[in-house]
C-alpha cells in the first residue's frame, strides 16, 4: 500500500510515495494548465512506471492521497473565477466597496498608476433584501422572502454562477442567511452558493463580505476541478481517501472543501512550512525561515519557536481574506521568471514567468523570453545533461541568444547579463523576507534558511550571505518541498466563533456554550470524514487585544472543559506575557477584551519518519561526479568547480565550497564562505565561515 502527496505548481506537478517499507520515492512532471487533474494522472502513471505496475494497479494500492494546488489562487489572481451576485442586508451593498476607507496594504497610496479598487461584484449585482439581525443575535426583523426571491430572479436572468448571500451580524444568529441560502439553492439549480456564516461567522462586516464573496468567486471553478479530479481518479481504480490541503496548514477532506472554495487559497504553499517544522525539528534549528522556490513563484514563511505562524490579516491581489491562514507571502521569483527591462531602463525579473508552456528558452520549446533558469544554466549552476534527472536536456545555446536580448541594452556580455539576473532575482527575494521578518522585529541572523523548491538550494546559500543568514538547510526532498510538508500535515479543521466582550464582564457561561458548540461541530465533521472520535484532539484559543487597540493577539493554552473565572485569569496573565513577547511592552493596568473564540481540531496521525543513509567520513570524493565550470564572483569569475552525486553522499560528508551538488530534481550550489555538511537524513546543512551567530 502506498501513501501519496501531489502539490501541483505553475511549472512541474510533484509526486511523492511513501511505501510500504517506510521509503519516499519522488517524482515530477509537467504541470497541465488547461487541466491540472491531468498532471496528477501523469504523475502517478509515473510512479506506476517506476514499481512496474499498471496505473490501475499502483492507484488501487494508493490508501491515501494528499493534494495541494495553486488552482484557486491563480483563478482570484488572474480574475478568471465566476460571474458573482450578492445578497445582503438592504442599504448594506456597498461595505465590500467602501472596506475601511484604505487601500490595498502593498500598494502605496502615492502611486497613480493603480486604477481604483473594483470589487469581485458589480454594484448592479449587489442587491439588498429587507432583514436585520443584531449584534445579539436578536432577530428584529425577519427576511422578506418576496423581495429576496425577487433579487434572486434578476441574479438569475444576469446569469450568475454563483450567489454570496452576507447578513449584517449572521455570525451571532444565522437563521435569516440560512432562510436566504436555502431559497437561492432551491431556485437556482447548479448555481454555486455560499453564506458568510457557513465561510467566516466572525465579526468584522468587511472582512466577513469579502472573504465570502472570494469564496463564491472561486467556487465553481475549485468544485468542478474537484469533481473532474475524482473522477479521473476513480476511472483508475483508485479507492483510497482523498484529502486536501487548507490554507490554514490542514488537511479536509473534498466535501468540506467544496463548500468552503475560500480555504484553497494558497493550498499548495501552505504545506511549505510544516516541511521546514520538520527539518529544523530533525536539525535541532526552532527558528526558521522558510522558502520555496519553485518554477514560478517564490513563497516565503516563518517557523518561529517551533511553530508555524499564522494570520488574518491576508490580502490576496485586491482581494480581503480573512480566515486563518498560513502566513505565506508570495511573489513572482521562480526559475521560470522572465527577465526584462523597464521604461526606466532598469533591469527586472518575474512577476511573469514561462510557466510549464513554454518555459524557459534552455527547454528548447517555443520559449524565446530569458529565465532565472536561463542564467543558472549560463552561469554553470545547472547541468545541461542531468535536469530533471536527464529527463530535459537543456539548450546552452537557446539560453545565452534569450539572456543576450538583455544583454545588449545593457551593455553587458552574455555571462554578465546572467550574473544581473542572477543577483536582480536574489534581492528581489531578500526584500520579501525582510518584510516578513526584519520589519516585524525579527533577527535573520537568529534563523536557519530552509530552501526549498528546484530553484531554492541554487539561489539559497548566496541568499543567505546577502542577508547575513549563518545556516542554510536543504531538506532531501527540496524540490518536492510542499509535497514533503503534506506528511507532516495534521487532519482536521478551524472554527471560529465571535463574542465581544470585555474581561471584567465576560458571559463565562456563553463562551462555554459557544466552544460546546464548535466541538459539536468538530465532532460531526470527523464522522462524517469517517474519523474516530477519540482520535480528535481540540486546540482551544482566543483573540484578545487592549482596550483601544485596533489589532488582537492569538493567545492559545485554553483547558477543555468548563472554564472558570480562574481559567479566565490565567488567560489573561498568558495575553500579558504574550503581548510583551512580541511588542516588548505590556498593560496589566489596562482592560482587555475577547474578539474571537477558537478551536482547532485534528486527528492524531502516525509520526513522520525518514530513513537514513550511510555513515561515511568527512572525505567526499567517492561521490564526486565530474567538474565544470561555475561562475564565483569571490573566485574570480568561472572556476572549475567539483560536481557531487547526491544520491552516493554520505552522512558525515563535509564539502567546502565552492561546490555543486546535482540531486535528479535540484542542484545545491555551496558558495566559496560555505561548508555543507550532509546529516543523517541526508539533508544539506549549509554553514558561512564567515558568521558564527547560532540560529539555535
């Protein structure tokens, strides 16, 4: 029997097995853009080919498949999601337009060549229906029918694909969005429907709107790829349980995705961090940045303490989503980013990339633009003959004509073109982790860097000397990095509830009967999932601010059970504690106040574990490959640098840079100030000579 995780990305769809004798087994292959549920039948044809089996035969014994893909973020991104109407609270159309009065937190209110915000829904099919729901949960008045049956008939004749229905105050009493979902479920046949309190039943009118209308947006298109995707898997014979990856870093299962489309946002990179968890935990480095380079993005996170952090404060392009969600940032810096020059004459890499279709112009396809993987080839740091393990043979030639047409605008050689890619891309990606880290009060020096991706391990030791960084780890499985972070994955789901009340006159009593209710809720999900029930295990949290602040902090270590007034004072010494930890000041003389209560409820799972490779000695020559040239501005320009073979590395092996290692799926570049140690796992740990600060 098999264990199978599939992230599929803009370039390459990763497929990574576990069997039954406890060996991973990786594989990529092309992503398929017009169908991705396509690219994860070939990737596990693949695997078949690989176990000599049938596809029939290898899907049957897959027991478990986990999945994670970009599909519902490119579709908010590139605006190709549905045609969608809203019905809201009459008089109330226009707060996902107004928001809070600012712009788009990334976008600065000094640039005018931003058009205006438009929203998902256009006014004309925003449209208000008589009902009003307290913030008490009091139903003062009840939903007309007659005028939501109305909006509903001018929805349907504007042909929309799918309806938000967002009632001010729903998350304190649903009823009257429940009456309004069900009457647009039962008058509008397959068209995708949503309510706020089903997406987000938490307070903040904005923030609940949008999020829902998001989900609407990418709903139909999640549903049908979900469909299409397990009817392709069952046509194969596959029997097993198909689970996929949340935004939030867990898994669910596709009925419970479905119905909530907004939590595939950003499914794929949410896996990321629980590989970098796992490789610092084995590493014995808590604190970790996180990146995974791929062939079309660049997705950055933080481990801090062990723990992966989370938000609700993301932006998605223009687009507010607030649920709970791995703090993932992404941007445009892939080995499939394009090069390019701008109306100031200055050199730029990415947002836009080849993608899988054509690639990069080294492909030899119809790519003609040049690529980070364009330079990385020029400058020596991929071999021509072994990518993708000798699958693709790259075209040097194809590859310094696309990089010349930057060349010469510049005034620059072919070989120095490539180094201004080469160093453009790796400043582009130190901005963003900066901002995630530098600008929030953290030290890069207190963290490892974990690369991940086939573009990372290339770009991740010079990364790290340009941000002072003194670790570098690439895990085993880098190039399948959020696939390998899918084992690690915990099973189960968020919820969330609101209750805004001060400490000093908090309802002990409510907040009991509303985390009664999420664990209710906890339990009826996990059997319908066909989880036992005392596999569950219930993470009790709360967010909690001062009086007056506009931000709240997530404080966690909420006993199960009946709280008590001594529960509640305990919470409130940990809210102190924690403030301090991150702002570096506390209030204990100020009041405080709850916003949101939390559960988090996850199946146990069997622990994570990879085997280990031979014990050898520091001398890594039995593994030395062959030796090329690779271009070391600390060297000199080109040197002839010795090539290493992953797979015949051995624990213990120290290489001293400068140095390659070629995996079949990545390539390790060690620069001139490292020295990488290869660990039990066959891990990568990077160390710079020239900073001795412990990340530990």
């Amino acid at each position: 029997m098999f264990k199978v995780c599939i992230d599929v990305g803009g370039t390459f769809t990763d497929c990574l097995v576990l069997d039954e004798a406890g060996k991973f087994t990786e594989f990529k292959t092309p992503t398929t853009p017009e169908d991705a549920s396509l690219g994860v039948i070939n990737a596990l044809a693949k695997a078949a080919r690989f176990y000599g089996q049938t596809l029939q035969e290898f899907a049957s014994k897959v027991y478990l498949l986990v999945h994670g893909t970009t599909l519902a973020t490119n579709a908010l991104l590139t605006g190709k999601g549905a045609r969608v109407g809203m019905i809201t609270t009459k008089g109330f159309r226009d707060v996902m337009e107004i928001r809070r009065g600012f712009k788009n937190i990334r976008t600065s209110m000094f640039n005018v060549f931003i058009p205006p915000y438009r929203p998902l829904v256009p006014r004309r099919l925003r449209l208000g229906v008589a009902e009003r729901t307290l913030h008490t949960g009091q139903v003062r008045t009840a939903l007309n029918a007659a005028e939501t049956q109305a909006a509903i008939k001018k929805l349907k004749a504007e042909g929309v694909e799918a309806v938000a229905v967002c009632f001010l105050h729903s998350y304190a009493n649903p009823e009257n969005e429940q009456k309004a979902a069900q009457i647009c479920r039962d008058r509008l046949n397959g068209v995708y429907v949503t309510a706020s309190h089903e997406v987000l039943p938490a307070w903040r009118e904005h923030e609940r709107f949008s999020t829902t209308v998001v989900s609407a947006y990418i709903g139909p298109a999640s549903s049908k790829y979900l469909d299409l995707l397990e009817g392709r898997l069952k046509a194969v014979a596959f029997k097993g349980s198909l689970l996929i990856v949340q935004s939030d870093g867990l898994v669910q299962s596709v009925e419970q995705t479905k119905k909530k489309a907004v939590s595939l946002i950003a499914s794929g990179p949410a896996a990321a961090p629980q590989a970098a968890r796992y490789c610092g935990r084995v590493s014995s480095y808590p604190n970790l940045i996180s990146i995974d380079m791929g062939g079309t993005s660049l997705d950055v996170s933080l481990v801090c303490n062990g723990e992966v952090n989370h938000t609700t404060e993301s932006w998605v392009g223009d687009e507010r989503v607030a649920i709970k969600m791995v703090d993932v940032h992404s941007a445009g810096a892939g080995g499939g980013s394009k090069a390019w020059i701008d109306s100031l004459g200055l050199l730029r890499v990415g947002p836009e990339s080849a993608g899988a279709e054509p690639g990069p112009a080294c492909y030899g396809k119809e790519g003609k633009e040049p690529t980070v993987t364009d330079a990385d080839l020029i400058l020596g740091y991929i071999p021509e003959d072994y990518f993708l393990g000798g699958e693709i043979r790259l075209n040097v030639e194809r590859a310094k004509k696309a990089v010349k047409k930057i060349g010469d605008p510049l005034n620059l050689d072919v070989s120095e073109a490539a180094q201004a890619i080469f160093t453009t891309v790796n400043s582009l990606m130190a901005d963003q982790i900066t901002e995630l880290s530098t600008k929030r009060g953290q030290d890069v020096r207190d963290f490892a860097l974990v690369a991940g991706g086939g573009a990372g391990p290339i770009h991740a030791a010079q990364l790290a000397e340009l941000l002072g960084i003194p670790v570098v780890i690439v895990p085993r499985f880098a190039s399948l990095y959020s696939a390998f972070g899918m084992f690690a994955m915990d099973i189960g789901r968020d919820y969330v509830r609101s209750y805004i009340t001060a400490a000093d006159t908090m309802d002990i009593p409510r907040v009991n009967r509303l985390f009664r209710e999420m664990e209710a809720q906890a339990l009826q999900d996990c059997k319908a999932a066909g989880m036992p029930s005392q596999d569950l295990a219930l993470i009790r949290s709360a967010d909690m601010r001062y009086l007056g602040q506009f931000h709240e902090v997530e404080i966690g270590g909420i006993p199960v059970g009946e709280l008590t007034s001594q529960d509640i004072q305990a919470l409130l010494q940990s809210f102190h504690e924690r403030h301090r930890e991150l702002y570096t000041f506390s209030m204990p003389f100020r009041g405080v106040e709850f916003l949101n209560f939390r559960l988090k409820a996850i199946a146990k799972k069997m622990e994570l574990k990879l085997g280990t490779v031979a014990q050898g000695t520091e001398d890594p020559s039995s593994a030395l490959k062959r030796k090329r040239h690779c271009f070391f501005k600390k060297s000199g320009g080109y040197v002839e640098t010795p090539v290493y073979e992953g797979e015949r590395l051995q624990a213990g092996n120290a290489i001293p840079g400068p140095a390659v290692i070629e995996e079949k799926t990545t390539t390790v570049v060690i620069p001139e100030a490292f020295t990488c140690r290869v660990d039990p796992f066959r891990n990568y740990l990077m160390t710079s000579q020239g900073n001795k600060r412990s990340s530990s």
